[in-house]
C-alpha cells in the first residue's frame, strides 16, 4: 500500500517540492524553517560549529558562482520578480536556479572553499599549539 503524502504546509512536503525539482511553496518553507529552528535550538555546540562552518562555506562558493554570471544573475532575479515569485524570496529563488544551472562549477567552487579552510584551520591550530 502507498504511503499517504503529506499534504502542502509540513517539511515531507518541503523535502518533496526539493526531490521533485519543484519550486517550494509558501507554506511548505515556513514548515521547513520552523522545523529547522527546532533542530538548532537542541543541536549540541559541535553540530552548530560544523554547521556553521558549512553555511560559511556555501555562502562563499555562492558568492563565487554569483560574480562568475553576474548579468545571468541579475536576468533570473528580473524573471522571477516579473513572474510572480509564490515562495517569496527573489534572491534565494535565483541563487537556487543559478546553482541548478551551473552544479558543476558551484561543487567545484565549494571544494576549493573547503580546501582552503581546511588549511587555514590547520595553519591556526599550528600557531596556536
Ligand atoms: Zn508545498
């Protein structure tokens, strides 16, 4: 028997609008937030670290993709603010459709990202030690 699916407004719907490719809709990303919030509020401090060190990362390797099509950047943000954006956010709509786009060069912007925090974290660890 099929599982009953979870209906628009819970973060099963939120990870399924994601699996499918779709774009989330309102209710569906206020689920996952408030989902999210939940999970950091009980997350312990070397979870919130790592997480944090991850957000950083993506930040930057997006903040890399973003300079590397600035015009297509700025193309996506007119289409979807003349579209009628349900979900919300213009400017994460277009970084989600530019990742989408340009996936190869956002994982290898994001390696890079890694590796060179990884060897700054070495560095600091030799001069502290
Ligand atoms: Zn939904």
């Amino acid at each position: 028997m099929p599982r009953e699916l979870r209906p628009c407004g819970t973060n099963a719907a939120y990870l399924r609008h994601i699996r499918k490719g779709e774009e989330v809709c309102k209710p569906c990303r206020a689920a996952h937030q408030a989902e999210n919030r939940t999970k950091w509020r009980i997350a312990p401090p070397e979870v919130k670290a790592r997480q944090q060190t991850h957000r950083a990362n993506r930040y930057e390797a997006t903040s890399r993709l973003i300079e590397a099509h600035e015009e297509e950047f700025r193309g996506l943000m007119d289409d979807i603010r003349a579209g009628g954006h349900p979900g919300g956010d213009v400017r994460n709509e277009a970084i989600r459709r530019l990742v989408a786009k340009y996936r190869p060069e956002f994982d290898k912007h994001l390696k890079t990202v890694r590796e060179w925090a990884d060897v700054f974290a070495e560095f600091m660890t030799k001069e502290q030690g």
